[in-house]
C-alpha cells in the first residue's frame, strides 16, 4: 500500500513539474515581481492607479443623470478620465520622490503614460481639431469617430515606443521569447486565447453590448460600403495590432512591477483593466471585462511574468473578436 502512495506522489510531482512554466532567458532579462515595496510603494500605486478613480466612478454612476444617456456618459467619461490624470500626477510626484532611479528605470511609470498620454491626444487635440473644423458627435458622428480613433491609435503608438526606449531588457525579453521559445509561446498563447475567447464569448450572452463596445460598433449601423471598409481597417490596427501590447505593457508588466506583490496585483490590475473600459458609466458590465482580465493576469504570473504571453493571448482573442463582429455586422 506504501508502494502505491510513494508512486501515486512521485506521479504528481512529476506532472507538477512538467506544467510549471520554465523559460530559458537569461536571468538579467527576466521580469522582477517585488523590485517596489508592496506595504508603502505598492499601496501609493494602487490607490492612484485604481482605488481614488474606482471609487469616483461608482459615485458619477449614482449621481450624474444628463437629459440623455449619451450625455449622461459625456459627463461621466471627461470627469473620470480627469480624476484619472490627477491620481495619476500624484502618483507619479511621490513614487518619484521617495526612489527617483528606480522609479524611472522600472516600467512602474508605463500605466501613467497609458492614462496621460492619450488624454492629451483624444480630449486635447482631438477637441481643437473637431472645434476648428465644425464637427461634432452630433452632426457628424462618423469623422469625430475617425478622428478620435486616429489620436488614439497615435497616443498608444507613442506610449508603446517610449516603454520600449525607456524600460531595461524589455524588448530582448520579447525578441528572446519569440526566438529561443516560439514552440512554447505557440502551446500556451493557443490554449489560453482558446479560453479567453470562449469566457468572453460566453459573457457576451449575459450583456450584449457594453458602452464601450457600442462606441466601438455604432459606425457599421448606419454607414456606407466605404466607409465601414476604412473603419474596418482603422479598428483592426486598433484592437488587433495597437492596443493589445500596448495594454498589457500597462496594465500587466507595469501595474505588477509598481505593486510589487503579483498575487495584490492579479486583483489590482484585473481591477483597473475592467475600469478603464467601463469609463463611460456602465460600472453594472465591470464584469464583462473583469472576468478576462483575470485570465490575462493569471497568464503573465503563470509565464514568470512575461508580458510576450499575454500580449499574444489578448491579441488572438481580439482578432477572433474582430472576425466574428465584422462577419456578423456584414
């Protein structure tokens, strides 16, 4: 009977071992979980990055109420959004003070660049430019729409190259992963956006359309062949080229590197990845978005913290997610 538990054991360890995530880059390279102090550092992070803005949101949910829902979300966005750059200027001011070098050689910086950046970009520019040229969601939804996805895609393209630039080993932790593992990145990134997709499929069922997805999607109801042809074209390099590493950049490699503990900042970067896309009000769908993002999360701390992972895993899920919306919009 021994002999059967002592082998029975032997067999787990075994199967443990072999699905424990082991990579082969040099250790200098490798992506550090507690480089910040979680009890000082990363509550000073969390609380700029998601609980102040968080909890705002909540109370703009309960109090603003527009004459229409399309202002009501107007209101509640540019409010946030402002909430946001604030917590974010704190943020940045103390992180920085109380350790500048490694505040500035970390990516700890990356999810303040992801929030400031395209607010100087979409709200700024984006509302010089519709004001010097007339246009307006109302009178003309389908340019502000281009317009604002433009400057987007911009601000993201910007914040993206100044990680790179900036943050040590990060583009040979990338370009290693893809060369000396591509067998491995292919297993996992083809089992885990194979999951993500279904649990984001399945959610789509309980909500159909979330504000943001509806922002996203409103172009095709009422739009030419041309025009849904160009914005097909623009939402791809968006949500399929753009935004999914420059997403995880933020809110995974930079979040768990500011929070310093991975299990704090599984909750805190599932946390802020739902928030920022239920900006326009509709906390109620945090969900839709929460649930996903905890599998993205569970990625990066199951790769050691290896943002290639996650970035190919939200970028699979999103191009399944753009296939399926233009096959049924057509």
């Amino acid at each position: 009977m021994k002999l059967i538990i002592n082998k029975l054991k032997n067999f787990m360890k075994s199967s443990l071992n072999k699905m424990r995530f082991q990579d082969q880059l040099p250790e200098e390279v490798k992506f550090k979980f507690n480089v910040f102090n979680p009890l000082i550092d990363g509550i000073i992070f969390a609380t700029s990055v998601l609980f102040v803005p968080l909890i705002v949101l909540i109370i703009l949910k309960f109090t603003i109420n527009a004459n229409t829902e399309e202002d009501t979300q107007s209101i509640i966005n540019l409010v946030f959004v402002s909430v946001q750059i604030f917590c974010s200027a704190i943020g940045c001011f103390v992180l920085y003070k109380r350790d500048n070098e490694l505040f500035t050689r970390t990516n700890a910086f990356g999810i303040y660049a992801f929030i400031v950046l395209p607010f100087l970009f979409v709200i700024i520019l984006g509302s010089l430019f519709l004001a010097l040229s007339g246009w307006n969601s109302k009178n003309n939804p389908v340019a502000t729409q281009f317009v604002s996805m433009t400057l987007q895609i911009i601000a993201e393209v910007v914040v993206g190259i100044i990680l790179f630039i900036k943050v040590p080993f990060l583009k040979d932790r990338i370009f290693l992963t893809l060369k000396k593992e591509w067998k491995k990145v292919i297993v996992v990134v083809l089992i885990m956006t194979i999951v993500l997709f279904a649990v984001s499929f399945g959610l789509s069922f309980i909500e159909k359309e979330t504000a943001n997805q509806n922002a996203l999607s409103e172009i095709y109801k009422n739009s030419s062949i041309t025009v849904k042809i160009f914005y097909s074209i623009l939402l791809f390099i968006f949500s399929v080229v753009v935004a999914p590493l420059v997403e995880e950049l933020a809110f995974r490699d930079s979040i768990f590197t500011g929070v310093g503990n991975k299990w704090f900042a599984m909750i805190i970067s599932s946390l802020a990845f739902a928030m920022v896309h239920v900006g326009m009000g509709d906390v109620q769908n945090i969900y839709i978005y929460l649930i996903p993002s905890i599998i993205l999360s569970a990625t990066f701390i199951y790769t050691e913290g290896n943002v290639t992972y996650s970035w190919l895993v939200h970028l699979g899920s999103n191009l399944i997610t753009f296939i399926w919306m233009i096959a049924g919009r057509n």
